[in-house]
C-alpha cells in the first residue's frame, strides 16, 4: 500500500521526489501561503500529479501572507539578488514554514490513515533556513511521532543530497524540469537572479541536463 | 519587555493563564479550526485580551474542519457523552492539533520578534491527548529551537497542574469562569454530559468555587 504523503510545492526538489518515490507516495498535500511563486508553483503540483494518479490536497495557509514578516511575502521588488551565501538573502526566510508545512501534514496524514509523511528538504538549504537542517528534521520527526495517535513517521530522503544530485536523479527519471517553477520573484519567467534561480540553474547545468528554463537575465 | 506570545482558546485553562501570566505576555493568537465551540469560544478570548489590553491575533485554520477527521469537528450529535477515560472519548482528537498551533504560533512569534510561546496544556489532557503530554511538549519545543532563527522558546508552566489546580489559581486571581466557554457541543448552554463539561464542572467544584456556568443537564 500506498502510505506516505508527500508535502509538494512544485519545484524542482518536491517534484523529482515525487516521481522518485511514486511507489511509496499515496497523497501528496500543497500548501498556499502568499509567497510570489505559490500561483505557479500549484500548476505544476497538480500536473505532476494528475500524471501519476496521486490525490493532491490543497490547503490554504493565507494567514502567513497577512501575519508574518518575510520578503517572500511582499512582492517581487522585495526579493534580493544574490546567492544563497549573500547575508541579504536571509530576508526570504519565511519563520518556521517547514514546521508548519509538517504540522499540518501529520494531521492530514493521522486523518486519513497515512503511515509517513515526506518531505523534499535538502543539503543546500541548510546554512540559511534553520526549518530544513538534519538537526530539525529529526526533532520534528520525534515531536511528530510523539504527539499523534498511530505515531507518523517522517521521511526526508533528500536531507543529505545537493540540489545537483537531485537534478541528476531527475535527469535518470527523465524529468522535463521546464514542467516546475523556482523563481522567489514568482513572474511569468524565471528571473534568472535571485538565489533559487541560480542554484537552480547550476543544478541543471551541473548535472549535464540542457536546461529546459526560460530566464530573464 | 512582554516577550510572550500566548495560545488563547477561551476555554478555562487558557484564560486563566492569560491572568496568571499577564505581566509576561505581549500578545496572544487564537485559532479557528472548525470546532464546534470556536464561534462561542473566540468571543471569551477577545474579551479577556481586551480586558487585559493584550493584542489578540486571529488565525483561520479553516482546513481542519474541512480535510480532518474528528467528532470534534462534525457538529453537536457526533460528540460523545461520557468522561475523559472512556473509550469512546477518542473520536475527539483532533490530529496533531497542538502540533499545529505551536508551530503557526512559533513562525508568528518569530515574524513579531517574540522570544516564548506559551501553551495550557494540563495533566488531565495526557492520557487522552498525545500532543498534550510532557514528552510532546519537550520534543516540540526543542524542534520549534533549532528551527527558528533567533530560537523560541516553549512554556508550558500548567504541563504538570490538574484541571482542579487551574481552577485554584483562578480562584485567587478572581476569575469569573462564567466569561470561559469549554462544551464540546458549541451550544448557546453548556451540555454538562460531554468529556470537558464534566472535567469542567468538576474542577470548579473542587476548587470550592460556586459555579456559575450554567448546564444543561
């Protein structure tokens, strides 16, 4: 059977997961939360998931556009330039998303008689988003299992990979990553500046794939 | 500085922190979620945190009712009758509920540059509710520190107090536990037959308060 679900935005990383994983993913949930990228990013949840026959749950999580402080939340003129190591980019982290983001999917999962839930952090996100390390992942997994009935486990698969091994796992699953979106800015086109946008054009590039994105610069 | 943010329901143990720990706390946030006593609930939590000249923050965690499953969620004839160590009190859990809020109220915290959380789970929540126990509690809290930015800390100062042992400090803080709503049936009157009307009227009786609830058996 069929007992794990799958938190999937529809970028690159939660998307090579899921075709990775399809075996084992029984239901995979989206979440809105205001973010620039969120209304191109549920297209491609929902077409990766209507190829493969897996039920996405879309859950609304607006409160975060309205409550909380990131500049992932205010609009593509908020969104720095630079990568990952730049001290600028730290204004994109949204507090305590993937606590969130695994809260809620616990609950749905214990709901509807799910086993695991997993999730498509990774090695390089860790120096800058404190809710994607090893150390949290593992607490969250012990507070995960703890606090719910039939305890849930939780499976992040990816926690150790670079953005560069999980586009080579996709190149071997034939992934068309033009099909997923990444930019912060969240336009039409990639923007080709902000930190997701480079990492992940490296990634493509790195892992010998001719990259599918259309960038603006 | 009041550098706490409080998880206000409206109900008894939450109110009486609130007064308990007034001079600590900056701001509180309370959740709706589709539980029948939300609407009754929300009313108390406003009126407390106005009385007190504490911000309230509001948050729609509509989904829950929506995709989760619990008797707690499907109106007044689904809720059992019966005290906390009935078999049949289960149905009421609603999955990974404290889970949840902890984590909405941590991003929230750290989007406001709050230091703590604060949370009134009791003894008497343990056996019945696995994101009520003092293990829950701990792991969460440490997950909640390595996923924050600046690490939030977790309180919980009623984890180890009985409901009785609530109802005493409201007795010395002179609360008036008529402006608390706690029935699982979300009625106009409290039904006095479900779980918490009973754990309710017990407490206060025991606390040598004169109730002024009014039941409806």
């Amino acid at each position: 059977m069929k007992q794990s679900l799958m938190i999937l935005s529809g970028g690159m990383d939660s998307v090579t997961m899921l075709h990775d994983f399809k075996w084992a993913i029984g239901m995979a949930v989206t979440f809105t939360y205001g973010a620039n990228s969120n209304p191109r990013e549920i297209q491609w949840a929902r077409y990766h998931c209507r190829q493969l026959g897996i039920e996405l749950v879309e859950i609304d999580l607006s409160f975060i556009g309205r409550h909380f402080n990131s500049s992932l939340l205010q609009g593509a003129d908020a969104i720095p330039e630079g990568t990952y190591s730049d001290d600028n980019i730290r204004s994109t982290v949204v507090p305590f998303r993937n606590g969130i983001m695994l809260s809620v999917a616990a609950g749905l999962a214990e709901s509807r008689g799910m086993k695991r839930i997993m999730i498509a952090n990774h090695a390089g996100d860790h120096s800058i988003y404190p809710d994607c390390r090893p150390e949290f992942i593992q607490s969250m997994a012990q507070a995960i299992g703890e606090g719910t009935y039939v305890p849930i486990e939780v499976f992040a698969p990816y926690t150790h990979l670079t953005k560069v091994e999980i586009a080579e796992r996709g190149k071997k699953l034939g992934i068309d990553y033009s099909q997923t979106y990444s930019c912060y800015k969240g336009g039409e086109i990639h923007c080709g500046k902000c930190a997701t946008c480079i990492e992940r054009r490296h990634a493509i590039a790195a892992a010998g794939i001719t990259d599918p994105t259309v960038y603006r610069d």
